[in-house]
C-alpha cells in the first residue's frame, strides 16, 4: 500500500484513540480528496471508515464509560491495520476493514436506533461525495457496492453539490476511468 494511505490510517487510528472528531473530520476530507484522485477500494474504505469512525465521536451515547468495551475492540482493529499496513495489498485491506466492520456493527448492536446503519450511512455519503467531486455516478455507486438510484437520492437531498468547490475536469474523470478498468 502507498505510504500516504498507511499515515493516513495510523492517524485516523490515533485521532479516534483521542475520540478526536473534530480531527476525523479533517481526515475524512482530506481522505475523500485522495480518494477522487487515486480512486482505488482502499482509498475509499479508508474515507468510509474515517467518516464512520467521526460519526461515531460525534455520538455521546457511544462515549459513556459502558460502550468502552465495544469501542476498545475497534481500537484494537486500527492499530493492527495502522501496523501492518504496508504488507497489505489490495485483498487484505479490504478483508481487515471488513474485520473492523463488525466490531462497528457489534457497537451498534446495543442502540439499533436507524434502519441502516452506521456503515450502510458511510459508504452512501462517501459514493454521494464521489458523484458529487465529479466521478460519475455508474462508477461511484459501482466502487461503494451502493445502488444508483439511493446514491442519487442522498447527493438530491443535501447541499453537496452546493459545497464542492473543486470541480474534477473531465480529462481527469476519464483517466481515473481508465486507471480503474485497466489498473
């Protein structure tokens, strides 16, 4: 994995240690850049999980002393990514988000207060920003796994597209294409 990706996680790591949303915040944004330009699956887990994890700070019912217990196995999780991140290829990654996933999936488990959940929120929004930061929206909602239509609705409803200020030209739509379907 490209060394920016591995900084980029041990500070998502440390920052949510802190339960520093405002700093998850910073990171998501600049995670969501990284990922309009390298557009590639670890980028973009990376932005879901950055997005995910400052919801989460956000939430005071997941900041009492009982959560702690299902907090610190999430804790667990980003160190080890944090670590090993430069023997990852792009399997491997995918394999360990999908290990911090569930540990995201069991903190909510105790408060199921949303139909979808925090994850299913995070790879909407993130597909949402994608299509809105100028990927198109058959390739947002093709990399997130997020159908179409419900990436349309979400962008539809909020002011995204209001607050984009880099716009992504269209030669550099087209080669991020390119780089997608010939690697």
């Amino acid at each position: 994995m490209p060394p920016l990706l591995k900084e980029n996680m041990l500070e998502i790591s440390i920052a949510f240690k802190k339960r520093n949303q405002k700093k998850l915040r910073k990171l998501n944004d600049h995670v969501l850049r990284s990922a309009v330009i390298e557009f590639s699956k670890p980028w973009y887990i990376l932005a879901v999980l950055s997005y995910v994890l400052g919801k989460i700070t956000s939430k005071p019912r997941y900041l009492k002393k009982e959560m702690e217990k299902f907090m610190f196995p999430i804790e667990e999780c980003l160190d080890d990514i944090a670590k090993n991140a430069n023997r990852y290829d792009e399997v491997a990654w995918i394999e360990a988000f999908s290990n911090v996933e569930l540990k995201i999936k069991n903190l909510e488990s105790g408060d199921p207060r949303f139909i979808n959940g925090l994850m299913t929120k995070g790879k909407l929004k993130v597909a949402a920003t994608l299509y809105a930061q100028g990927i198109s929206l058959g390739l947002a909602a093709e990399m997130t796994g997020m159908n179409k239509q419900d990436v349309q609705n979400y962008a539809g409803k909020t002011m995204m597209f209001d607050r984009i200020k880099e716009e992504q030209p269209i030669l550099e739509r087209m080669k991020n294409a390119r780089r997608l379907i010939h690697g």
